[in-house]
C-alpha cells in the first residue's frame, strides 16, 4: 500500500471586525484544526477536530435485544468484494461501497459504480495517498457516481475523467463517530439502523510488520484479534456481526468485515460462496472510528446541478462561542431552472435548522423572502438536504440569497466552511444573529458550506422524508401516501392515500429523472382515504419499460412519495 504523510498545523483564530454594527457583537472563532498525517494503507483522518462526534448510547435493556448475529449479506444489501490492488485507495472502495449498498436497500438494484471517479476527482486529488469518506462524499454530493463500465478501476495515479454521465448522487450522509472507538452495543445500534457503515481498521504497517502479516494474510478460522491502540489506516465496510464467533483473543464476538483486497482474500464468513471477508475480534484494532453511512441519495442526471462554493467541502467551521449561527449564500445560475433543495454541512446534530430563500441582500439586511423551511434537525453531523415545499422558479443572471440558521446540539462552531477551494468577496457570509454579516470569502479567507441544487424540471423523483407543511398551509392534518402493493408489480399496482381535509391533490408517476409519465388524480377530493390503480401505462396509454418509478402525491402545499417497480 502507498504511504504519505500530509500536515496540517492546528489554529485558532479570531477575526478583527473593525467598527461598525458588526463591532458590538462577538468575533467569530474559526474552530482548531489538528495535525493530520497519514497513519497507513490508505485512510487519512479529516484534519478536523472531531472528537465530539460519538454513538448514541445503546441502553443496557435495549443491547440485550440485539440479536446474537447480523448480516446485512442475508438481505441483499451488500455489493461483492472488490480489489484496490497496490494503491491506496481504501477510501474510495469503502465509499463507493456504501454507496452502491445504499442503493441496492433504496432502488433494489444492483450497480456497479466507479472507485477510480471518486479516488481521480474529489477536490483533494490524492488519488493513491490516502482519503476518507468525507473527501469521497463531497465529490458524491456535488456531481455524483459514474458507472465502472465508463470510468474503470486503474491501481495507479491516472487523470480525472469527467467525461461519465453521473448515475446516482448522495443527498445526505452522516460522520456517526469520530476519532474515538464506539461501544459494541452503539456500532451494532447504528448498523441496524443505517445499514452497512464505511468504517476504519488499524491494519497494521511497518512499524508493526507481526500485525500487518497476520491481517493481510487471514484466510479463515477464528476471527482476527488486536489489542494495540495505533490510529487506524485502513478503510472497510461493516456489514455484520456474530456473537458465537470465535476470535483468536481467545474469546467469542467478532464484526463481519468487507474488505477490498480482493475476492480471493479472506473467507466468506457464514455467507454464499463469494471470499473478500474477514471476522474481527469486537473492540479490536480500532475498529469502528470514524464509521459514516450514506442516508439519503437520488438518481443523477445531466440537467440536475448543485451550485456551490465550498468546492473543497467541509473543512473548517466558524462560530461565536455557542451553539447557534448563521450562514449566507450568495447564488446564481446560467439558464431557467427550478430550486428544488437546499444543502449544507452541519458540524454536530443539530436541534434546529432554518433555511430561507432571499432575493435582496444589501450587505447588511436580507429582504424579498422567496421560500423557507423551518425547524429541521438532523441527528448527525454531516451533509444534509431540505427540499422546498414547491420548487421555487430561478432567472438567469439574478443574484438569490440563501441563509441557514444552524444550532447544534453541543458544538460551538455550527457554521462549516471550506479554506481549500476558491475563495471571493460577495459569495458566502457569517453572522451572530441573522444581521451584521461578515464576508467569508473577503475577510476570512474561506467559504460557507451552504448550496443549492436545481433541475430545469418540476420535481426531483426522490422520496420525501414526511416533512410537516410550509407555514399557512391549509391542509397541516393527516396527509399520508402508502406504499404501493403488491411492489414489485406486474401488471398493476394499487397506490392509497389519506386526506385529513378536503383538498385539490395530484397524484402522479414519474420516472427517476422527475418527469411526470401518468397522471392517476387531478381532482378535488373529499377528506378520508383515496385508492387508485396503475397499470404500468403511461398518459398516452403506451406501456412503460421495467424499471423503478415514483408516485408522487401533492397539494401545492405538502408532498409524498413512494417508490415502486415495475417488473416484465
């Protein structure tokens, strides 16, 4: 595996505001950095300071519900085994993995997606120096995953190629732990909830060529067993555990490891007849720092962009001594299209976020309000997406303003900010309350994390996660779109929705891409629950190919989705 060692100095920072309105409020503090070297086989730790980032805690009552073996293999939710080869790539094969795993529990398909896109052309450019998922994660957000028949795997530095059309991209991703081992009961909690979890292993290196020899060459038998507390190094997937495993420690437990060295290597661990894994003792080699998971994702596609000016992402955060905060935006876009979702990076969980959509900014004061959701939390730090209630028309050339409020559960630095990438006055701002903004990118050298994505079309094909109605919204009561039955399904499917007031509603089918293929309701419609049938067909009457479709329902208010298949 290729080593390298990148260094960056920790500090801390005030910024001189000078007089004027800003001057009565506190400075803001750039959060410390610590020193980031490469420990290993191929991940590198964030040069952030993360160390609050930890695990719920599992309740003793509720760790003793766990069952006694897991395996998300058993569901069909894990992608085989690849191989990096002799380049130190981890990083991408463990987030390309979360990626497609993501997919196969979302759209029940299996794909097979590009490591050397993520390893080539995230900001970073490491290529086989070594990452982490959150570099690979800021290139999955921004333009998404190609497929490995464009843009296949090469065990070397090779030029970025954008020339791939994207195939899925990441709309919310979570850093579950930092740089601080979870508890058994949490990781095993986690896994459940998120599915299989990008995670990191210390593999061994020079320094320890006994423990190195034995991981690398473990093909079976009692599970792999550390004790040591070096930095972890490498990065795998957690797809499972066994409690009854034994371990060479000489006691029973161990985790269920993807790793990408290859289908020869490893063993198949109570699963099929595929090797590339390993059984690892719990609380081993460090297993489980700096665990993240993909939690929301949607098809991609050439029309669909996100405007951003944190091209490097998240690595730095801003605040005023408490937990609370402000970021602006400032952006503009080429050609007609439509908002559809606000993004940002958020630095803790938060216990509340506002966004809100401006059309005037006069460097002081915020006035045309355009759009806003209000009162969303996140229970991770991470990337996160709010979807407007309706898509909000944008003009070419106009300047749109977008400010987030952002409170976190603990930390006090609740704004991210990219310091790598390009920076300018008049792109992002800072606040201690919403007025007095700070120029980021003309006084701070640096940029807020705070985007927007947009589509020429009406509505993006991805599921709404239930949010309550925009305020003044006459129907707030129940409004609820059941899943399809039976789904898969051929040749129809039955599609039932509830009313908690009389109101005009839409139900439609669209494809991935967002466009409206059937229109089932376009009616008024009485309180009570509603049922239709869709048989496949189109507006025109013609039959659509086998694939994975949306039904959308929506009031001009609120909106539902569900997806379902069609199979041939």
């Amino acid at each position: 595996m290729r080593r390298t060692a990148v260094v960056v100095l920790a500090f801390f920072c005030l910024l001189d505001l000078g007089a004027g309105p800003a001057a009565a409020q506190p400075a803001p503090q750039r959060a410390p950095t610590i020193a980031r070297t490469d420990p290993g086989a191929g991940f590198v730790p964030p040069a952030l300071e993360l160390s609050h980032l930890v695990l719920p805690a599992v309740s003793p009552a509720k760790a003793r519900d766990l069952p006694a073996r897991h395996d998300w293999r058993e569901q069909g939710q894990v992608s085989p085994a690849k191989d990096q080869g002799s380049c130190g790539s981890c990083y991408a094969f463990a987030a390309v993995g979360d990626l497609e795993s993501r997919v196969l529990r979302d759209w029940l398909q299996l794909v097979d997606l590009s490591e050397n896109q993520v390893k080539e052309c995230h900001y970073e450019a490491n290529s086989c120096n070594g990452g982490n998922a959150q570099i690979a994660m800021n290139l999955l957000t921004l333009r998404g995953a190609s497929l490995e028949s464009c843009d296949p795997y090469v065990a070397a530095d090779v030029a970025c190629d954008l020339g791939c059309e994207p195939g899925f991209a990441v709309l919310a991703w979570h850093w579950l732990s930092g740089g601080l081992q979870p508890a058994t009961a949490d990781l095993k909690q986690a896994l459940l909830d998120h599915g299989p979890l990008s995670t990191t292993v210390y593999a061994g290196d020079s320094s320890n060529p006994s423990w190195w020899q034995t991981f690398t060459e473990w093909d079976g038998g009692p599970g792999l067993y550390y004790a040591g507390g070096e930095q972890t190094n490498h990065a795998v997937m957690l797809v499972g555990w066994d409690d009854d495993q034994p371990h060479a420690g000489g006691g029973a437990g161990c985790w269920i490891v993807k790793n990408s060295w290859g289908a020869s290597w490893g063993d198949v661990c109570g699963y099929g007849s595929a090797e590339g894994y390993c059984y690892l003792a719990y609380g081993s080699a460090g297993f489980g720092k700096w665990s993240s998971a993909i939690v929301e994702l949607m098809p991609s596609y050439p029309e669909l962009t996100v405007a951003a000016w944190d091209e490097g992402g998240w690595t730095g955060a801003y605040g005023y001594n408490q937990t609370a905060a402000w970021g602006l935006a400032r952006h503009t876009v080429p050609d007609e299209t439509n908002l559809h979702r606000v993004e940002f990076w958020t630095t803790d969980a938060t216990v509340d976020v506002d966004v809100y959509v401006y059309a005037d900014f006069d460097g002081t004061t915020l006035g045309g309000l355009l759009a806003s959701a209000l009162n969303r939390s996140f229970p991770a730090a991470g990337y996160h997406s709010v979807e407007l209630t309706s898509p909000l028309a944008l003009s070419p050339g106009v300047d749109y303003y977008v400010a987030v409020r952002f409170q976190n559960a603990s930390y006090v630095y609740p704004v991210a900010i990219d310091g790598q990438g390009s920076r300018g006055a008049g792109h992002t701002w800072l606040s201690y309350s919403g007025s007095a903004w700070v120029d980021l990118g003309g006084t701070a050298n640096c940029e807020a994390g705070i985007r927007i994505r947009t589509s020429p079309h009406a509505t993006l094909a991805v599921e709404d996660p239930g949010s309550p109605p925009a305020p003044g919204a006459p129907h707030a009561a129940r409004f609820e779109l059941a899943a399809p039955w039976p789904n898969p399904f051929n040749p129809s499917t039955n599609v039932a929705f509830t009313l908690g007031a009389a109101a005009r509603v839409r139900l439609r089918i669209h494809d991935l891409q967002g466009r409206a293929l059937r229109t089932l309701v376009d009616a008024a419609l009485d309180a009570g629950r509603h049922q239709e049938v869709w048989d496949g067909r189109d507006d025109a009457g013609r039959s659509l190919p086998a694939g994975v479709y949306v039904c959308r329902l929506d009031d001009g208010w609120q909106s539902r989705s569900q997806r379902v298949v069609l199979i041939k």
